[in-house]
C-alpha cells in the first residue's frame, strides 16, 4: 500500500471536519425558519440561493457557512430543534455590518429558498 501525499491528507481531514455532528438548538424561534428536510438537503438549497444571489461564502463545518455580501457579514447554521427528531431551524447570525442591510439580505434568501 502507498502512503498517502500531503493533499490526500489534507483533503480527508477537511471531510473529517465538515462531516460533524449538527448542533441542537433551545429557545425561542422564527417558525419562517424551521423545515422538516434533511439537513443536509436544507444546507445544498443554501448554497444554491446564495449563489443565485451573488452573496459571497465559506463552509465553516457540514451545515454552517459564514457569508458577506458588501459590507454585511453573517453566518447561517442548520440546527436540529431540542426534543424533535425531524424540525430544523435555520439560524441567522449578525457578524458585521448595518442591521437593515442584514434584514434586507436575510429576507432574501428566505424569500428564495425552497424549503
């Protein structure tokens, strides 16, 4: 057996680490943001929208990205609700920026996404 390059290893660590577990989430809601897709399913249609819309991109982990479109900056994370095995909520995060031009870019996408 050959071992493995430097690339091969880098590339299986980045799957490692974008193949982890999804988190829970308890508290209060926006019930626009909750779904009964597989999560998985939920984050591929995210980043369909996000590239229809122009907003810009990284996968944190397997189902959270951050995102910046001009001068706002936020994250977006698929949680599994408490105590539910099959509701998802889909969790906006502020990072930067004007929050009218965050609610103006959230909207968006929600109003673009399939769930």
């Amino acid at each position: 057996m050959r071992p493995l390059t430097l690339n091969q290893v880098t590339y299986s660590l980045k799957q490692i680490e974008l193949e982890g577990k999804i988190n829970k989430h308890k508290g209060i809601f926006d019930i626009a943001c909750v779904t009964t897709n597989n999560p998985s399913l939920v984050i591929s249609e995210l980043i369909k929208v996000l590239d229809k819309t122009g907003i810009k991109y990284k996968r944190v982990n397997m189902y959270a990205v951050n995102c910046q479109k001009q001068n706002v900056k936020f994250e977006i994370e698929i949680l599994q609700l408490e105590n539910s095995d099959s509701l998802y909520l889909i969790k906006f995060k502020c990072i930067a920026g004007e929050q009218r031009d965050y609610k103006e870019v959230t909207s968006s996408i929600l109003h673009n996404i399939q769930l």
